[in-house]
C-alpha cells in the first residue's frame, strides 16, 4: 500500500483514513471511478460498481467512497441526499436519558424550549422519535443515548431541506435551541 498523501477531505474523511480502511487515498479512488464511467451512473450505480470491485470493504465505506466521488465530482453537494439536503446536530447533556428523552416527548415540556409546531409520527421511548417538521415538508429523526448515570445524547438529522444554505440556517437554529433545551433541562 502506498503512503498516503495529505489531501483534502472528501464526504468529512482524510485522504489517510479512507486508504487505511479500503487501500487507496481519494486521488487513487477518483481515478479509478472516472476510469470505470462512474460519472456517468446514479448514486446506487455507484454504490453498485464500488461493492462489486471491492466487496471486502464493506457497505459503509461503499457509500462513503460514492458519497466522495460524487461530491468531488460535482455530482453531489456537501449535506445532499438522495431526498434533498440535511442538517445533523448532537448535544451531550448532564441529566439521565428518561429526563432528556421527556424534554422532547412531553409536549408542554418541548414547547419550552422548542417554539415550533412539530407532530411526532413515531416514537420509541428513550430511543427514537420520528417528526414532521412545522413546515410540513422536512423531517427530523432523533435518537437518544445513555452515556453513563446522569448523562445522556441526543443526535438529529434534519432532512428533507431545499437547499445547502437552508442547511446551514437550521443548523444555527438547532444549536440555539439544544442550548434552550439545556437550560430548560437544568443541565
């Protein structure tokens, strides 16, 4: 295996990280892809040519290695997916997972620090919550993590977003309000 070089990230994941993992830097990955007419194939064609060619590396780092090319390629812009853009936050709080997972699934709670009409469409308790975002359109998928006694995570992923720059604005807005939901929290 060659060493790798110092390259830029692609799809958030250095250049030495993705050779580590599945043998060649990015600069190798993107030759071999053009070389294979990639630019030229859909996500899952992509995913497809990846998977047959090195199928020791496993389905994470097909989608990885795709997601790299079609963003190095212009096929894909940073934050896009399949179904549009997405936002993702996380926040680690100093309260139990059943205090940090009702902030959310109490209505009257949430509304303190949340000042958004939302409809939860699924709920798993302590685990996961499945949103229909105030604008009807995009969604929010949250899940929730012990991280020991008295600490807890939630992570998000806003999705369904129009565009980058609407990416960018929520994630704005997430942070704001993780940090009310901190404060409402008591954290």
């Amino acid at each position: 295996m060659a060493k790798a070089t110092k390259e830029k990230k692609a799809a958030g994941v250095s250049s030495e990280a993705v050779q580590k993992k599945t043998g060649k830097t990015w600069a190798q990955w993107l030759r071999f892809l053009d070389g294979k007419g990639a630019k030229k194939l859909d996500h899952k064609g992509i995913v497809a040519l990846v998977a047959k060619t090195h199928p020791d590396i496993g389905g994470w780092w097909h989608q990885m290695v795709t997601v790299g090319y079609e963003q190095e390629r212009g096929l894909r812009a940073v934050h896009e997916k399949t179904g549009g853009f997405a936002a993702s936050k996380s926040k680690t709080v100093g309260v139990p997972l059943a205090k940090l997972y009702k902030a959310w699934s109490d209505g009257h709670t949430r509304r303190k620090w949340l000042d958004e009409d939302v409809t939860v469409r699924k709920a798993t308790r302590e685990k996961s919550m499945r949103i229909t975002w105030s604008d009807g359109k995009s969604s929010v998928n949250v899940n929730f993590y012990a991280k020991g006694a008295g600490k807890s995570m939630v992570q998000l992923q806003h999705e369904k977003l129009a565009s980058a720059k609407q990416v960018e604005k929520l994630k704005a807005f997430w942070s704001a309000a993780f940090e009310r939901m901190t404060a409402t929290l008591g954290a």
